[in-house]
C-alpha cells in the first residue's frame, strides 16, 4: 500500500520540479483522486497472484516485436498473458490467435492544451499517463509478474513498480535502450525534461526486482553507473524468419507489384506460360518459379524513420551506386525496399521524390506482419542505419535479417560487434561512400555464389543461430523461477 501512495506523492514532485509551482492546485486535485483510486484498489484486491504474467509496453503492439516474442513464449510455457499496449500495427496472427495471450489496448494520451509551457502540458500528460497505468493494472488480474518495456519507462516504471508492490507481483524490466538518451536526440542533453528522465530511470529502475537487458555491454552500463543487476537476453530470431521459396517470393511480388511499379514484370510481351515479376517467374506447364535472368538486385533496410537513423547515408550512397553504373562499371539495377512508419517518413519520402534515378528504385512501403519475414528472406542485401542513442542496445532488424540468412551492411557504433561480425556475416561501414563502396562490391557479379555475398551468405547459414525460444527457455525461465 505504501508503494502506491509513494507513487502519488513522487509523480506530482517531479512534475513540479519540471513545470512549476504555478500548476499546484491542478496537481492536488489529481492527487486527491490517485488517492481514490488507491483506496478503491485496496478494497478490490484480494487472493494471492496466480500464473499469471503482464506484458506491458507504452508503445503500438504491433511494432514491438520482442515484447510479442515474450508474450508467445510465456504462453508456451503454461503461463496467461496479459499484453497490454498500444492499438496501431496488426500483430502476427500467432499472437492473435494464442488462446492464452489477451490483448488489452491503452488509449494513448493527447495533450490538447494551448495553454502553459511545453513543460508544464507534458508534466500534466506524464501524470495522466500515470493514472491511467495504474487504473489499467488494477482492474485487470493480479499476475505473478509484470514485465515493463524499457524505453518508454516514463512513467510506466514508477507506476508498475508501485501496483507491484500493491498486488504482491515481481516487477521484471527489460532495458532496451535508455529512455532519456532516446529524448535528448529532440531535447539535447540538459534540458530539464532529460535530466528528470535519467533521474527518474535510475531511481526507479532499481526497485524492479529483475532486469533483462539486450547486450553485455548494457548489462555493464547498468552494473557500473546505475547499480542494476541484469541479464543479457540477445534479440534472436523466431520462427517466422527464414529463408523464402521461391514460390513465396512471387506471390508476394506480384501482391507488391499491384502497388509498386519496381516489383512489376520489366517486359510487357510476356510469353502466355509465364507469369513474370521484375524478379521472378512461374512456368504454367510446370508449377515451378525460377529467377529472372539479369534481374535487379532487391536491397532491403527497415525503420520507424527517427531521428537515431539518418537515411540520407543510404540515398547519399545510392546516387553513387548510380553513378558507377553509369561510369560504365557491370552492376545490376537497384530495388530498394524500406519498410516501416515513423515521424520523418514524409520528410525522406520528398527527398526520394527528388531523386531521379534511372537504374536504382526506391520505394517505402508497409507491410503486414506475415508479409514482412516473408520479404527479408527473398533479398539480397539488408542495409541497417540504426545507431544507437546510447551506444549500448543492437538493432532487432538485423537479428530478423539474419534468421532469413539475409547479410547486412550496417552503420557502426559501439557494441554493434556483439551481432554483426565485419567480413564475416556482413560489413560495417561509417559514411555514405563506404557503404557505396560496399554495395559496388558485393553487387559485382551478385547471383554467383561463390562472391563475397554468397559467402556471408552461406556462414549466416553454417552459424546456426540460436532461436528465440531456446534462448528465452534458458534464460529467462530459469530467472522467473528464481524469483519465485
């Protein structure tokens, strides 16, 4: 009980601390009816938790993929999961289809104000958020645990931690990143809402009672500068992602094609038995779908379009792609898929209008859960930009890239050794011309196995990666039985 009441006190101080004093009364009448909702809690709770797990992430569902991932393996291993989140993406069929995986939506919070600093309006939106968390998980059923995805942890932290403590579950953190790094990229390092952010992160990380982490390097940061002790729980790939038959590649090439004039057959006197993509054809004799001869190269990358992934190196490197073929060097065309959705698509989009390329193709485009595996495992080069806010969590993309056996390119930044392992499963490059330099290099003759991108190729396959669920078996089951 004393937890809670914490949380009620604590939220309303560092939102003053951010806005002022100025917004007191409004902040005592919310804190009159956190009160409320704390007493009605008190008189609802009762019985002790059972098998039961909360995953929960401030962020659209559908676009949190290891929180899915989670979700899966919990229910496998007997346990009934509550998912809560966001509306927005469609998760996988699997997750809506799991008899023992309830998936409970959050409105998200809007501050609508004119009125007041930008300060004040998000101090008053964080303590929204804040009642609206814990009236959510105290009307649903008491769990054994409640699993929190960090960032965003503010203020589902706090509020977790305290309904915890109410309800007699284990609050478990999975650090994904910093949340307050993650803010600076828009605030800079010192403005006030930062600094409350790491403060807020460092004091309130601490009560969970375990932490999961995405790499070693992570698991350090937090054992050295926060005093958290965590286990590393490496992103890998679930079954989903794999290589694609050729089969299924055109099938989804031709549902592309409906959308996107890259993906449509390059030639329009296509012989009655053959059904051709720019990439593909089915022999209507046979049944059976082979490779174009002399058809592009797809490149593929994926993003949320944030300010942590700066997609002018890519269109930077593209124009020189270009410019080799025109110098007169043999390369392929260029398909560049980028799937995804994020706050600078439209900005990047007017950019790529902009360009006018004669061998390279660009389109953005979103696909549905099951078709997003299904168009990693028919590429032939992935392209990663994500950089890390903090220098310490790896990107998941590159994970699901893998698992299709798609090598990478990906821009370099500290521990992005612990996944891509340069002239081994991928390159690592630092501007816009060494990833030219790099898409000239592995292009060069590309359909032939024997080149460099076959060989990286054939070592993704070799490695044998291990899966999500034999790792979230080892270790994650053992921690929910610690903790017991």
């Amino acid at each position: 009980m004393a937890g809670l009441w914490a949380l009620v006190l604590l939220v309303p101080l560092a939102v003053l601390s951010a806005a002022g004093w100025g917004c007191l009364p409004a902040l005592c009448g919310a804190v009159l009816s956190a009160g409320a909702c704390v007493l009605l809690a008190r008189c609802r709770a009762g019985g002790g938790p059972c098998r039961r797990v909360c995953v929960l992430v401030l962020g659209d569902l559908g676009r949190s993929p290891r929180m899915l991932n989670h979700a899966m393996s919990l229910s496998r291993n007997g346990f009934a999961v509550t998912l809560l989140g966001y509306p927005g993406a469609k998760p996988h069929r699997d997750v809506l289809s799991n008899d023992k995986i309830n998936i409970v939506y959050i409105t998200e919070v809007m501050t609508a104000m004119k009125f007041g600093s930008k300060i004040f309006q998000y101090g008053l939106k964080v303590f929204v958020q804040t009642l609206q968390i814990c009236y959510i998980l105290l009307k649903i059923d008491a769990p054994s645990y409640m699993l929190l995805q960090n960032p965003p942890g503010l203020p589902a932290i706090a509020a977790v931690w305290a309904v915890c403590l109410l309800r007699g579950s284990k609050f478990i953190i999975d650090w994904h990143n910093y949340g307050y790094t993650v803010m600076s990229l828009t605030h800079g390092d010192h403005h006030p809402i930062v600094v409350i952010a790491k403060w807020y992160e460092r004091f309130f990380g601490k009560l969970s009672d375990s932490n999961l982490c995405v790499t070693e390097a992570m698991k350090e940061d937090l054992r050295v500068n926060w005093n958290i002790k965590a286990t590393t729980l490496y992103d890998c790939p679930s079954p989903i992602f794999r290589e694609t038959p050729l089969e299924l590649q055109h099938k989804l090439f031709k549902k592309l094609a409906k959308d996107f004039d890259a993906f449509k057959a390059r030639s329009e006197s296509v012989p009655s038995n053959l059904e051709q993509t720019a990439f593909t054809e089915l022999h209507a004799g046979t049944g059976t779908v082979t490779h174009i001869q002399g058809r592009p190269a797809i490149l593929l990358s994926s993003t949320s379009w944030t300010e942590d992934e700066d997609f002018s190196i890519l269109l930077k490197a593209l124009e020189e792609y270009e410019g080799f073929i025109n110098s007169g060097i043999t390369l392929p065309p260029l398909v560049c898929a980028i799937t995804g959705k994020g706050p600078l698509q439209e900005f990047y989009n007017n950019l790529i209008e902009k360009l006018h390329f004669k061998h390279v193709h660009i389109c953005t485009l979103w696909l549905e859960a099951e078709d997003y595996p299904v168009l990693l495992g028919s590429g032939d080069l992935g392209v990663c930009l994500h950089k890390s806010t903090s220098g310490l969590d790896l990107p998941m993309k590159v994970v699901d890239m893998f698992g299709c056996r798609l090598p990478v390119c990906a821009i370099d930044f500290p521990c992005l050794h612990e996944l891509v392992k340069h002239e081994e499963n991928g390159l690592i490059f630092k501007n816009s011309h060494e990833l030219a330099v790099q898409l000239k290099f592995l292009f060069t003759d590309f359909q032939n196995e024997k080149n460099k991108l076959g060989v990286f190729k054939r070592n993704l396959k070799k490695s044998k990666m291990v899966q999500w669920d034999e790792n979230w078996d080892e270790t994650v089951l053992p921690l929910l039985a610690a903790s017991n």
